[in-house]
C-alpha cells in the first residue's frame, strides 16, 4: 500500500512568518505522497474584532455565526491557503489551494448540539476520497482549508484538526497514512509551562489522566481527540512540531496503545 503523509498546521505556525516559511520547508522535504491541511492561526480572530464581530471560542472550537463565516471564509479559503500554495511554488512543489466545497471534496452538515449553538459549524460527513486519489496520483500537493459545505450551497467552518483526521481515516482505506499534527511545541506536554516536559508517547489513559488534571486543555482537546480517533481507525499519529521532526523522527508525541 503507497504510503501518504498528511500534515496540518495552524496557529502559531501560521500566525509566524519565518515558522511559517521553515515548516513549508520542511514539509516540501517530505518524500512520497502528501497533503497540508490548515487551520487560520489568529488572522480571522484579529479580522473580526476589527470589524466589530463578536467570535467567541468554547473548548478550543470557533463560534460561527454568518458575520464570522464571512471572515473566515476570505481568510481561510483566500489568503492563508494562497499564500501557502505561493510559498510551495517557490519550493518546487506542484501545490493546489482547496476547500472541502471545492471539487465536492469534504460535505458536511451544521452541528447540532442539546445545549450550544455553534453557528456555521460543520461536522464532516463524507470524504471524496475518489477525487482527492486523483489528485495524489497526480503528484499534485494539495493544500486544504477547513471550509467545508453542506451540499445545498451553504459553506461551513469546520475544525481543521477535524477535517485532518476524517481526510486521514478516509484515505486510510487507499493508503498508509501517517497523520502529522505540527505546531509550535515539541509533542504533548506533562507541563504546559515547560517545553521539554513533552511525552514520547501517549496512550487512551494516560490521556485522559491529563484530561481530568487539566494539564491538556484549551486547543490541545479536540486536537488530541481528533488523533485518538484517527488512531483507533488505524492511522499513524505523530504530534509535535514539523520543524523538529523534520531533523529527528524520534521527537514528537507518538499515540500508542493502551499497555
């Protein structure tokens, strides 16, 4: 089975200019088939306010109401994926700048929760692993956004560690994947103040012993149950910083089973 590296990045990696051009870097080093999915960094947080829209985070995850779709649609599907594209071009790399509504790649459905009203939120449902093979076969390097759509014409904003892990269980069924989660720390932190108290691995338990203590928290939340879900489907995940990796693939939180 061809193998497939799937990176995402966002946040910090994005919102840093010269983190930004070195982990293009990087990955442009990357071997064989691969993928980027980004998230927004804090360009459309930063938008919003000046435009005076209100867009509140709970757990880690983006309120979206249809002003904040607006921003994030321009700056998520618009800038930062072309600027991304742009700086792959320069590396040599064949990239095309996506979202999930183009070519039907990714439909999803607005979120439905008992308590909380998430806006324009999308959940995925489905993955048009056909077209995206396509493009792999291709030697194209695609560059997504998480902007996905529902298939009547309403765009969605959807987590794009989300859209990462169900884009790596999907084209799990074609190829070996190994789904890297880089940002700006090392791995997962026992410590969240201390950058070298990160965990060469991480099982189901341990995980949630962190949970429970708070040291996991914030962004990092659904970002580690996004890699449990894509390990349980039999996904490689590997979180931690593409910088450092890059140089040693021994760094890194490598999601383990439970001994």
């Amino acid at each position: 089975m061809k193998e497939l590296t799937l990176v995402k990045i966002g946040g910090n990696l994005i919102d840093d200019e010269s983190k930004l051009s070195a982990s293009l870097e990087a990955f442009a080093k990357i071997e064989g088939a691969k993928l980027l999915v980004h998230g927004g960094g804090k360009l459309a947080t930063d938008m919003a306010k000046q435009l005076g829209i209100s867009s509140p985070m709970i757990d880690g995850r983006r309120i979206t109401n249809a002003e904040t779709l607006k921003v994030v649609s321009m700056v998520y599907a618009g800038w930062i994926n072309k600027k991304i594209v742009a700086g792959l071009q320069a590396l040599n790399q064949q990239a095309i700048g996506l979202c999930g509504a183009d070519d039907n790649l990714i439909l999803a459905e607005k979120r439905q929760h008992a308590s909380i009203d998430y806006g324009y939120v999308g959940d995925v449902l489905e993955v048009n692993t056909e077209a995206l093979a396509t493009y792999i076969e291709q030697d194209k390097v695609l560059v997504l956004s998480a902007i996905t759509h529902d298939g009547k014409g309403q765009l969605l904003n959807t987590n794009a560690d989300t859209v990462a892990t169900e884009l790596a269980i999907a084209l799990s069924q074609q190829y070996q994947v190994k789904l890297i989660y880089s940002f700006e720390k090392p791995g997962v932190l026992i410590n969240p103040e201390d950058d070298m108290s990160f965990l060469k691995r991480l099982d189901m338990n341990l995980y949630q012993e962190m949970k429970e203590n708070g040291s996991i928290n914030k962004g990092m939340l659904p970002k580690a149950e996004n890699a449990f879900r894509a390990f349980d489907k039999g996904v490689q995940v590997i979180i931690g910083d593409l910088l450092i990796l890059a140089k040693d693939e021994c760094c890194g939180t490598q999601l383990i089973e439970c001994s």
